[in-house]
C-alpha cells in the first residue's frame, strides 16, 4: 500500500488532477452551502450589531451569500478549467 502511495505521488499529474477534483468539489460544495452559510453570517452580524434597519440586514446577508458563490464559483471554475485542460492534453 505505502509503495502505490509512493508511485502515485510521484506521478505529478495524477496528484494535481486530484487536487484540481478536490478544489472543483469544494467549490460545488461552498456553491450550494452559500445560501445557509450567508444567512448564519449575516444572524451573526446582526446578533453582534444589535438593533439595526431590515433594509441593511437583507443587504448584509446578500452581500455574504454573493462572497460565497463568488468563492465557490471561482474554485469550481479553477478545478473544472484544469481538469478539462488535463483531459485535452492527453
């Protein structure tokens, strides 16, 4: 088993193509969690602010949501890119 391990991580592309799948499914998953993660941020916040203005609550809890998908987006993207980029040298 530690003598595959070994050959394997020798073997460059194979770890960066692992790694580029980990990244593109973290991303996928901070994509999908970004709505729940955005909302406990922003109940955080209003719990630390205290009493403030629904209208800037909403944008707050936007604005964490749309920092999430943009994160997610961006691993997803960076994965998926070097994935395909991967597949098409071969």
């Amino acid at each position: 088993m530690a003598d595959e391990f070994k050959k394997m991580l020798e073997d460059k592309e194979k770890v960066q193509l692992m790694i580029a799948a980990v990244v593109m499914l973290g991303g996928l998953v901070v994509l999908l969690k970004s709505v729940a993660t955005g909302q406990a941020l922003g109940q955080r916040w209003l719990e630390s602010k205290g009493n403030v203005d629904t209208e800037l609550y909403l944008e707050t809890v936007k604005s964490y949501i749309h920092l999430y998908q943009i994160v997610g987006g961006v691993m997803f993207g960076g994965g998926l890119l070097t994935l395909l980029r991967a597949k098409l040298k071969k």
